[in-house]
C-alpha cells in the first residue's frame, strides 16, 4: 500500500517514476520495484502511467486518476519533508484516531502542470520559458529561467532560477507561473553560480531582552537553546524565509515583548541576506 502511494505522489508531481524512487525510499532490490510498479499497472491504475523511453522511466498519463492518494499538494509537500522516514510519513496520509492534531497552513496552488516542466528542468539542467505574473507586475509576461532548486518555505513553493531578464538569481512562486512551462536549450547557469545558494548563514537567535530574567530562562527551555542562544544554520537565499517563520523578520520593538519572545543577536550579519530579491 505504502508503496503505490509513493508510485502515485512522484509520478503524479514529479512526472518521472523510476525503480531507483522505490528502491531508495524502501530499501529493496531493482527487481523487487520493478514488481511493485507492474503489479500497480496490472491491477489497479492500468492507464495511469506510460513508459517514457526519453524519460527512461514512467511518466502519469492525460487520464492520470490516483487510487491510493488523493492527488494534492500536501502529500508531495509530506514526501518531501520525510526524506529519510517515507514509509512514517506516507502512513500518516491515512486517517487514525489519534490524540494529536497539526494545523497547517493555506494551500497554495500547486500544480502538476507546472512543477513537473520545472523539476525536470531543474534535473536536466534546462531553460525554461515562463509566463509569470508578480506583485509588481500583476500582468502575466513572458521570462525565460534557468531554475535548479524547487524550495518549500512551509507558506509557499517557489523555484530557485536565474532570470534572464534581470540577469541575477531570484525565487519565482510556482502558483503565479501559467500553465505548460516549455524546455528549450541547455541551461548555463548552476546551482554553483548561485552565491547566495551556496552560502551557509548561521541566524543566532536569544530571548527577548525585554523580557524579564524567568521569562527569559521559559523561552531558552523552550527552544532548547544552549548557553542563552539557539543557532540556525541555513543558506543566504533562505534566510528572509526562516524570519519570517519565526516572526523575526520585523523589528523587535514594533511587538510587545510577550509576543515577540525571541530576537536576531546578530541581525547585522544576516541583514543582507534577507534583503536580497525574490
């Protein structure tokens, strides 16, 4: 079960499944995966995949029908997070009474439409012509990306590209971009050349200094921190993202100290980071 569940989520969002998906995920020989494969196309979703000789593997069909997942967003966004622990986190797509409950965020409209071009183009190292709408240009226009990252904030997807219009790296949100991203010519930037990819950024955080001394001994044990700090590490082109997901993203003293709780200690070194475009 757990395995036709992985077979449905990457054909579905990533629009290549191989044996090595199965094979890594479940730690099981080629044949075996290849057993799985057949036997979900035997018996349960005959016309939900075709072998892809370009693609060397199976991609989902126009008719594509998921029967053992529901075929949205959020059950890609558990794969991506498991990562070590799939067989865990595919188990919790099924519903079980327990004494727990996750809130989670507003889903934002991922399509397999567009994440599949992309990550295709992100492993094939291709250009892909867009048309993308922004906030500051709320009209659709045509851009031309050469992607090489898809990021998952825990608000939104977006993808990590070299735009050729501005001639720098910058963050294209995958719910703004039109339907049916085209690849055309072999890319010639990399993750590599991205600077603010590569660099690791250590974000220190510490109480509220407002904050009275018990208060401030309740957020260390809180956040587990270690002599009276907590450090992050993350890259430069993630930093805006990690302050805004811890609420720090604005000046301490526009909240009250109570709701603050916590604050950068060295606001100074990640400044830049968070500042960069997206």
């Amino acid at each position: 079960m757990l395995r036709y569940r992985l077979i449905e989520v990457v054909a579905l969002w990533e629009g290549r499944l191989t044996t090595n998906h199965l094979m890594r995920a479940f730690g099981i020989g080629r044949q075996q995966a290849s057993k799985d494969i057949n036997t979900y196309l035997a018996d349960y979703g005959p016309d939900n995949l075709v072998y892809d000789r370009f693609l060397k593997g199976y991609r989902p069909t126009p008719g594509f029908r998921p029967v053992f997942t529901r075929g949205v967003a959020d059950e890609y966004l558990q794969m991506m997070h498991a990562r070590e622990d799939l067989a865990s986190s595919f188990e919790a797509l099924t519903v079980r009474e327990l004494n727990t409950e996750v809130l989670l965020p507003p889903a934002r409209d991922l399509r397999p439409e567009v994440l599949q071009p992309v990550l295709q183009a992100c492993r094939e190292r291709k250009r892909v012509e867009i048309e993308y709408a922004s906030l500051a240009n709320p009209e659709p226009e045509y851009r031309v990306i050469q992607p090489h990252t898809v990021v998952h904030t825990g608000y939104r997807w977006h993808v990590r590209a070299w735009c050729e219009k501005n001639g720098d790296f910058r963050d294209f949100v995958l719910s703004r971009i039109g339907d049916q991203p085209e690849l055309v010519t072999t890319a010639t930037m990399r993750a590599e050349d991205d600077e603010a990819w590569r660099t690791r950024v250590v974000v220190r955080l510490g109480p509220d200094p407002r904050l009275s001394e018990p208060q401030q001994a309740l957020i260390q044990r809180d956040y587990g921190m270690e002599q009276g700090e907590l450090r992050l590490e993350t890259r430069g082109a993630l930093v805006s993202y990690l302050l805004q997901q811890l609420r720090v993203d604005a000046p301490a003293d526009q909240r009250s100290p109570e709701a603050q709780q916590v604050v950068v200690l060295n606001r100074d070194e990640v400044e830049q980071w968070a500042l960069m475009p997206g």
